[in-house]
C-alpha cells in the first residue's frame, strides 16, 4: 500500500519528457534555439518535438519594429529547421504560418537589405515538404514490408 502511495506522488512529480523540452525551448534565446536546432547542444539533443516547439515560438516572435539582425536571426532559424531530418508535418504547418504572419515584415526587410529572404524561405518550406514526403513513402514502405 505504501508502495502504491509513493508511485502515484512521484509520478506527479516528474514531469514528462515533451514537458521538459518544451519547457527548456520556451527559455532558450534565438542563439540558443539556433545551437539546439543545429545539434549542438551535447545535453540536450534536438528532436521532433523541440522542432515544433521551436517554430511555436517563432510564429509571432518577431515584429516590425525589432532589430534587423533579430529578423535576420528567425529567418536563418526558420530555414535550418526547415532543412532539419527530424521534421514533422506540424513543423512544416508552423512554418507556413510564420510565412503567412510575418509575408510584409519579410518583404520589406528584403527590400531594405537587398536580401532574398521570401525566395530562401518558399524553397526552404517546399524542401521541407518534399522531405515530408519522402519520410511517409519510407515509412509506408517500411510498413509493407512489416518492419
């Protein structure tokens, strides 16, 4: 009985795994999201819900009147998860909204820096959505072959 009881107290105590990490995300820095999304971190390796929760975030993370080099920042970030393995269709949906929220901001940043940020982006998100592609096809072949 009293083995019962501590169970079901340290179960509570112990938050899950998805918990942590988006915990932990929701605290990091771009430079830090960056460092994660590239793998850099040794204690905490990037994984597919660290991705989504990383794009979560970006969505409405930058406004008009931020810092050039903070738009600049998202819009790399964006691109390296975008081109990241572990993505998922949740993360590709993320980023087709931060295209849709952030179109004028990027456009005129592009503008104002002679940069081509709105083209790096639409072929960062097709790239995405062809690896996503490819992800299903292997995993439904996998499956066929009952692996």
């Amino acid at each position: 009985m009293l083995n019962n009881l501590f169970k079901s107290k340290s179960n509570e105590e112990v938050p899950d795994n998805n918990t942590q990490i988006i915990h932990r995300i929701s605290t990091m820095k771009l430079t830090d999201m960056r460092s994660y999304v590239r793998n850099s971190l040794k204690d905490f390796p990037v994984c597919e819900t660290g991705l989504k929760e990383v794009m979560r975030i970006l969505v409405d993370y930058i406004k008009i009147d931020d810092m050039p080099s903070k738009k600049k920042k998202a819009f790399d970030l964006v691109i390296l998860i975008a081109k990241n393995n572990k993505i998922t269709i949740d993360t590709v949906e993320y980023i087709q909204k931060f295209l849709e929220n952030n179109k004028d901001l990027i456009y005129a940043y592009d503008r104002e820096f002679k940069e081509i940020y709105e083209s790096r982006l639409d072929d960062a998100l097709n790239m995405a959505l062809q690896n996503i592609e490819e992800i299903t096809k292997l995993q439904n072949k996998m499956h066929v072959l009952g692996e």
